[in-house]
C-alpha cells in the first residue's frame, strides 16, 4: 500500500511539477501576489483540469496493468505449484535428474505426434508393429489390468510398452494417473515415461525399457537372486530409497507410493534400480484418507489395510518388506499348507534381532560373503521400517543415509571396498591359535 501511494505521489509530481509541500507554499505567496491578471488565471485554471483528468487516465491504466500483472503471476505460480520442494544436494552424476525434452529428443522414435503437456502422444499403429502385434514372445510382465511387451521402435529404440484393458473405471483411473504423475517426475530412480496413447478402449505407456526386468522376477525367479551380490542388493535397495526419498521429501505435493513391492522396482541394464508402477500413487495430501483401500499383500502396513490410514510410512513399511526380501531372498507371503500364510515380517522378526539367529536366515545365495556389521545394521534397518506403529518408523530420509556406508563408492555409495574376504561377528571373541 505504501508503494502503491508513493506510486500515485510520484505521478502527481511528475504531472504537475510540484508537491504538495511547494503547492501550499506557492498558495502563500499567490495571496501576497497582486490579483490583477484574470485572463491568465481562466487559462491556468484550464490547464489544471486538463493535467487532472490526464493524470487520472495514467493512474487508472497503471493500476490495471499493475493487476493484470499480478493476475498473471497468480495464474503463473498455480500452474507450476507442482514442481520438487527445492533442489537436494546431489551426490553423484547419477543422482542428477534427466528432464524430460532432451531425454526424448535423443529418440526420433518417440517425437511422432506432438505433445499434450509434457507426455508426447504416440500412435497406436508404430506400437503395434514395435510390439509385433503385441505378440506373447514380447511379454515383459504381467500387471493388474493387461501385460508389459517389449517394442522395438523404427529407429532401432527398445522400450516397454504397458498396454491396460480400459474397460473398468478402476483401470481408466490408474492409466490417467500414471501418466499424469509420471509426466511431472523426473529421477535417476523413477522410471522414465516417454509415451502414451489411446486406442479403442485400451490405454497404453510407453517407458524406456529396463533389461534386467523387475527385482521379483530377478530375487524369485529362475535365477533365485544368484546374479545378485551383497553389494548389488544394498546398491538396489539404496536406490529404491533414493526414489522413495524424492517422492516423499521433494515433491509438492509430496508423491505416496501405494504399492511399492518387488515387482514394482525395475533393473536397468546396470542394475540401477527404478520405482515404477505409479497407478495408485497419491499426491494429494488432502484426499489421501478417503481413497479406495489398495496394495498387494504382504507390503501393507497393518495401520493402512486396518484403518485407512496412509502416510508417508504406509511407503516405508513396504520398503522395509522389500529390504527383508533382499536379505532372506524369501517372499513377503509364503504359502505353508493349503490355505495357510506366513509374512515375511512375523517369521523373520525373532530371529533378525538375534545376531546369534540372523547369519543363518539370510539368502543362501549371498550367505557369508558379507561384513557381518553391516548384516546386522540392514537387519535394524528393516526391523525399524516393518514397526507396527508408523511413528516409531523411520523416515525414508534417515533409511537412505543408514545404507550410504554400506554400499560401494562406486555404486554410488560411501564404503571403500578394502578387504576381499568378510570379517569375522565383532560379537565373537577373537580366534585364539
Ligand atoms: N519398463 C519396463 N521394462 C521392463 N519390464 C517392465 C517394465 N515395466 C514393467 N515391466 C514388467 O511388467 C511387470 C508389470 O508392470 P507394472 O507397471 O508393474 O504393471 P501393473 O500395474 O499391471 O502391475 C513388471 O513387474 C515388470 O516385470
Ligand atoms: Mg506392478
């Protein structure tokens, strides 16, 4: 306001030459002046009017322009409000976000056909011939509401097309808010949408294809996690932290996952690990207490599948179950008779608290080939994460720079890797000739 007086208080002079100060001094002395001079005060006077009604029209479009500009900054700043709550320190090249123009503009392929706000839309019939007419020997994985087929695109680009049967509302919901989420994050951790499109009532994504598939397929599939060593596993779960991490603390609104879970974190062909499957993703703060119950259990924390309640937290249980699964290579659910389960969280607890128990319960796959510190601090980690009560669970924040140290400098992490053989239990007394 007191800039907005100032303002006026400028133009009045700027107009009329004088303040109001030297006017009430001119006034002054005007009475002492003779008053002879009539035709000269009539054309002064008129001069007066005119200087008036033209300060008025320059006040009058100021103070418009003046709104309109603050109108547009409005409009402006709501547009972009969804944008990363400030730029993290970032450690690595790795960590460096891609946006999404020059990734897509390495790739002719996925130029096609124009853009609706940053997802470029593609057409249905280059998906079908990458896709081999979606033929089965190009199925990646199999989701809730169709497959994943590889597609190889006409400039020789390899991508992974998620083709979703539109028919239910549940369907059509997840389409449009995976592609709305995705087309606004970009992470070194979080897949990386580079299309979609429509057709019929099938809905399509394309992201950039992750050769060595999901950590599900890679932990218990045929391989039964044997390409997987020790480090790799704490370079996949720091990654899968990284993404969480940017999710929760650095979008606004902050991004909950939903349904993190093994098959939802995708290798690349480095096996750098990626968060995908954003279809029950929330990131609206407000609602996220009335929306349908969803998850896959196993991964859900018991405060979300037995009140509703999603946090922040609901992400780091189901982190810590996939951290669990890291460690002990077992399912978050084994079946054990016919109509019998068992979570990994209550058969594991007991013994990951009992470092006398836990070396015997870890993979058989990555078993002794780690420094046995470092087994107990994932163990506390993960003990810490699958807590009942979501307050005594750490933030993502505090996971991430708990498995920093554990994973090597050059898997992006902080440890130096001296030592070829793992060391004895610093809980054992020394070996004794
Ligand atoms: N970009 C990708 N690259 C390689 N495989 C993928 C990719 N996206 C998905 N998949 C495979 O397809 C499976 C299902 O994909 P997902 O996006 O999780 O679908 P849904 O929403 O149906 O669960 C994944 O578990 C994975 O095995
Ligand atoms: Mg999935």
């Amino acid at each position: 306001m007191w800039a907005f007086a100032s303002f006026f208080h400028f133009i009045f002079i700027f107009l009329f030459g004088i303040s109001e100060k030297e006017e009430a001094k001119r006034e002054g002395t005007k009475e002492r002046q003779s008053t002879g001079i009539q035709e000269g005060r009539e054309s002064h006077q008129m001069d007066s009017h005119k200087k008036m009604v033209m300060a008025l029209i320059v006040a009058c479009s100021t103070l418009v322009s003046i709104l309109l500009l603050l109108l547009s900054l409005w409009i402006y700043r709501r547009k972009n409000s969804y944008k990363p709550q400030k730029k993290k320190p970032q450690s690595s090249d790795a960590e460096k976000g891609l946006t999404l123009g020059p990734f897509l503009g390495r790739f002719n392929s996925i130029k096609m056909f124009g853009k609706k706000g940053s997802v470029s839309l593609v057409d249905y019939k280059i998906l079908e011939k990458a896709t081999n007419n979606f033929l089965e020997s190009n199925i990646l994985g199999e989701g809730g509401f169709g497959c994943v087929y590889k597609a190889r695109m006409e400039d020789n680009l390899l991508v992974a097309v998620k083709k979703l049967d539109c028919g239910s509302q549940d369907a059509v919901r997840e389409f449009e808010n995976e592609v709305d989420l995705l087309s606004k994050i970009q992470h070194p951790n979080i897949i990386s949408l580079l299309g979609c499109c429509t057709h019929c009532d099938t809905g399509f994504i394309v992201y950039e294809l992750m050769h060595n598939g999901s950590l599900e397929t890679q932990l218990h599939g045929p391989s039964r996690g044997s390409a997987l060593t020790w480090h790799m596993r704490m370079k996949i779960a720091l990654d899968a932290a990284r993404g969480l991490e940017y999710l929760h603390e650095h979008c606004r609104p902050p991004v909950i996952h939903r349904d993190l879970k093994s098959s939802n974190i995708l290798l690349d062909a480095n096996f750098n690990a990626k968060l995908s499957d954003f279809g029950l993703a929330v990131a609206d703060g407000a609602h996220k207490n009335n929306i349908k119950l969803s998850g896959t259990l196993g991964y859900v924390a018991p405060e979300y599948l037995l009140d509703g309640k999603l946090t922040d937290k609901s992400d780091v249980y189901a982190f810590g179950v996939v951290l669990l699964e890291l460690l002990l290579g077992r399912r978050p659910v084994e079946k054990l008779a016919r109509s019998q389960c068992q979570s990994i969280v209550t058969w594991a607890m007991p013994q990951l608290t009992d470092r006398s128990k836990l070396p015997n319960i870890v993979d058989p796959v990555i078993k002794d080939t780690m420094d046995l510190k470092h087994l107990y601090q994932v163990a506390a980690v993960a003990v810490l994460c699958v807590q009942p009560e979501p307050s005594y669970r750490p933030l993502i924040t505090d996971v991430l720079h708990s498995l920093v140290p554990l994973v090597p400098v050059e898997l992006g992490g902080t440890l130096r890797v001296t030592q070829t053989a793992p060391s004895v239990d610093p809980a054992l007394p020394p070996a004794s000739c």
